[in-house]
C-alpha cells in the first residue's frame, strides 16, 4: 500500500506520561501510570486490518492486533501468535501451530478456525487492501483446535516472512468486520477503550497478550499528529517524548537535547511511468528518463544529511540488494538526449496525490533534457494511479518482510507498484519462481533471491530515486526500542 511520497519516517510521536514535567520527565514503568501519548502523522484510516493493508498504518494497528509472525532485528520471522510452524516434504503445505490459551479482547479464542477466518476474508473480501499478497495461498484447513494448516497453488518458503504484522493481523472472527473501525478487536498487546475516528484513540494494556510480562507501558494514547515544525517544540516542551521528525528538523531535535536515531527500514522512493501509454512505450525515451534522474540531488535537496540515493528498493547489505545491479543507469544527461534526438517534443503530466518538492526536482531534470512536465495535483490520485489510469507519478513505499512480496509489488504484474501492469519484465516470474522454492535458511537462498531483484529491475516501469531513513527523536525517559527495521516493537520499552 502507498505512503506518503516523501518518505521521511515513521509516523509516530510517543508522549509522556501525565504528571511529565518539561524537558522529559518521568513515570515509573508498571506502577499503573506509564502511559505512552503517540501522536501520528499515519492515523490509521482503517481499524480493520485487511481494509488498511501493509502500508505504513500497520505500525499503529499493531498495537492491538498480533499476527502469526513477527521479525526480528536481523529480518528473520519469529514467533508472534504462532510459536511455530513446519512444511511438508514439497514445499507447498505449511502448518502453524498456535501458542494454547490465548483470547482476543472480546473474548474469542485465537485458534486455527480464527486464523481461517483471517485469511478468507483477506483473500476475499470486497475492498480487501491484502488479496494481491495472498497469491500464494489456495486455502486454509484446521488440524484440531491449535494447528492451521496453509495449502499453496505453488512451492513457497517466503509464508512465514508473509504472515507478519504487515500482511495478517489477525482480528478476532467473533467481531463484524464493518465495526472494526469503530471498535477494534485483536489479540495484541494492548486494547482499544475509546476511539475517536480520525482524531485519537485510548489503549490499555492487554493482559492476556502472550508476552504481556514483557510490556511495560500501561496506556497509550495515539492522537494524530500536528505538523512537522509542531513535534520538535513539543518533544522540547515535554508534551512528546517519541516522534517520528523529518530530515529538516533533526538539527533542531539534537539541539533541544532529544536524543535523535535512526531506526533500519526499506523505505525508498520512484518514478512511475506507465509503458502502455506513450511515450513510454518507446524504451528509448524510458531509457532517456532513467539516464535524466540525478539521484543525489534528492538526497541532497531532501534528505538533510540523511538518506542516500537508490536504485532499487532494498537498502545495501540486505540479503535481497544486488550488487550487480548497482549504478546500471549513471546521471548521464547527455546520453539521455542522444536518445531523444529525432524524437518529436515530449509533453507530460505528472500526477501527484499533494504537493511534494519531488515532483519539481523530477520536472526540472526532464526539462534538462528536452522533456517538459506539468505537475498535477490529484486529491483522488489513488484511484487512477492503482486503476493503472496515470502515465506518470511518483510513489514511495515503506517495503515489506518478505523480499518475494516487496519485488512482486514492484515488477509483478498484479503488482498494486506497477504502474504498468500487466506487464512484468522478462524472466522476471521464473526468478521469482525459483526464490519461492527455495528454503530461506538453504545456502543458495541470497543469490537466487538476488538473482530475481536483478531480473525485476530490468522493469521499464520504475526508476528508484533515494531512500528516507525512519528517524525518531526520543526524550531521555524512554529507552530504546527494539532496531527491528521498519517496525515499531514495544518489548521491553519503559518510561522513566
């Protein structure tokens, strides 16, 4: 799902607990008066997790639903709600066998009829945000109370990474999926006691979470967030002690004596362009782009000392980056207009969902080389751009667990990334074919997996731009979280 197009964080701002003084003060963790006031530029539009999907929502939903999985600081699944899971001889069968005892807040039991439940009406339901990630799963049966078994149309490792928090938060079945926006209900570690739409949400600690000995925070209240220049003075005032800043801001945040970090994430930026429209069905002028875009003035002109430029949507290091693919098409101005001689003039519009500094660094590249763009505003842009209605736009994403997932959206041609679908580049599907048949911890995983971010960035239908770090300013009151990238994880998090 989209995010903003300019990636810059998390949205995410933790207040101190009533009674904080200026400056930070402090509440005694489990003394019944540690209470987190998170304040987010992503209030969740939807409660209802299969209406939300992945986007970068799923971080504010995870305070009350938990999923069958959940990774750790290395991007490995782990347990969550399932405290294992085995596959058959083939591949293509995969059990879950659920922690015993646990209840959703209303009372229902978290079993295998439960999670059978979740993953029907994710793959079925009418404005389901999750069916194009469930491709892989042909259905559901239960094995006793505990054991939910997933049957796959394919051979396919990459279901534990799948079944996440950003694709199945498990909400309770005994819950009518239209009030969940009103009255959430999940089996995570903290329950929903009054909900304002659009505007705040009070949460409790939930005592029958499965890992509740190891939450410390016993409120939290999630308010949606004022602007940028607003979340420094208010972490400096005391009134925040956790927020997601932007790159501009964090000079100030050091300065007011915040501690600033980066949290690892997969965030990265691109330019969408649509090659069953023209002129990008020419690949001449596709390649004229790609040799136009000047990636370090984003990251200069945006990333304030943070980020760095990218071309493909995992950051260097993760097991997914490939180093072959690095630099394939250099700034190279001059080369771009070589391949627009004889070409006649190019106009274009590109359509954006709010105005964004982007859009007139990608409008003054082009116009560099010979092709001019109007920028549009479209307060609607989501349903033409996921219609495949749009020639060209610009897009960001937070990424997800399973590397399988991040390129089918990207290059795949359901992919709800791919400006261009149906199209897929080829060998691209075969690529991914062979990454899903191979066990994540087998020898050849990294290089298979590699091999298919190679063969989806022959894509004519993207050009990565730059990638935002998830920065975060805390006061000194609350310790630090887990560096799960891309995740919020309260294990183990304290106030004072």
């Amino acid at each position: 799902m989209p995010s903003r197009p300019i990636r810059v964080a998390l949205a995410a701002l933790l207040i101190l607990a009533v009674g904080a003084c200026a400056g930070g003060g402090t509440a005694a963790a489990g003394d019944g008066t540690a209470t987190l006031k998170w304040a987010t530029s992503y209030f969740p539009t939807h409660w209802d997790p299969v209406v939300s999907g992945s986007g970068a929502q799923f971080r504010e939903l995870a305070l009350v639903y938990a999923s069958l999985t959940r990774t750790d600081a290395k991007g490995n699944a782990v347990p969550d709600l399932a405290e294992s899971w085995k596959y058959n001889s083939t591949g293509d069968e995969v059990t879950f066998h659920l922690r015993a005892g646990l209840t959703f807040s209303d009372g229902a039991p978290v079993n295998a009829a439960a999670v059978k439940a979740a993953v029907e009406r994710a793959k079925t339901q009418k404005n389901s945000a999750l069916f194009g990630d469930l491709t892989s799963i042909k259905s559901v049966t239960t094995n006793g109370d505990l054991d939910a078994v997933v049957h796959l149309t394919q051979t396919d490792y990459q279901i534990p990474l799948l079944f996440g928090e950003r694709v199945l938060q498990v909400a309770s079945p005994k819950a009518d999926p239209q009030a969940l926006d009103q009255k959430p209900v999940g089996a995570g570690p903290f329950i929903v006691t009054q909900l304002i739409p659009g505007t705040k949400a009070v949460l409790k600690k939930n005592p029958d979470y499965w890992d509740a000995k190891n939450i410390h925070l016993e409120h939290v209240e999630l308010i949606s967030a004022p602007d940028a220049a607003t979340v420094v003075s208010g972490l400096q005032t005391g009134v925040y002690n956790f927020a997601d800043i932007t790159p501009n801001n964090a000079t100030a945040a050091k300065d007011a004596g915040l501690d600033v970090f980066v949290q690892p994430g997969f965030n990265a930026n691109n330019i969408s362009l649509n090659i069953n429209k023209a002129p990008f069905d020419n690949p001449k002028v596709v390649d004229a782009v790609r040799y136009a875009i000047n990636r370090k003035e984003f990251v200069d002109k945006l990333g304030f000392g943070y980020g760095e430029s990218t071309d493909q949507p995992f950051p260097p290091g993760y097991v997914a980056y490939d180093p072959q693919s690095k630099d394939k098409y250099p700034y190279d101005p001059a080369k771009a207009k070589q391949l627009l001689s004889g070409i006649p003039k190019i106009t274009l519009t590109l359509v954006i969902p709010s105005a964004d500094p982007q859009a007139e660094i990608v409008q003054s590249q082009l116009a560099a080389v010979g092709i001019t763009v109007d920028i549009k505003v479209d307060k609607n842009w989501a349903t033409p751009f996921f219609a495949k209605d749009l020639t060209l736009s610009l897009y960001g994403t937070t990424g997800r667990d399973s590397a399988v997932q991040t390129l089918t959206a990207h290059f795949g041609p359901n992919g709800p990334l791919n400006l261009s679908s149906p199209y897929q580049p080829s060998g691209f599907d075969s690529a991914v074919a062979k990454v899903r048949q191979t066990p994540i911890e087998s020898p050849e995983y990294a290089a298979t997996l590699q091999a298919a971010t190679r063969a989806g960035l022959e894509s004519r239908a993207l050009v990565f731009t730059y990638s935002s770090p998830n920065l975060l300013a805390k006061s000194k009151s609350v310790s630090a979280l887990p560096a799960n990238p891309g995740h919020l994880d309260w294990t183990g998090v304290r106030i004072g």
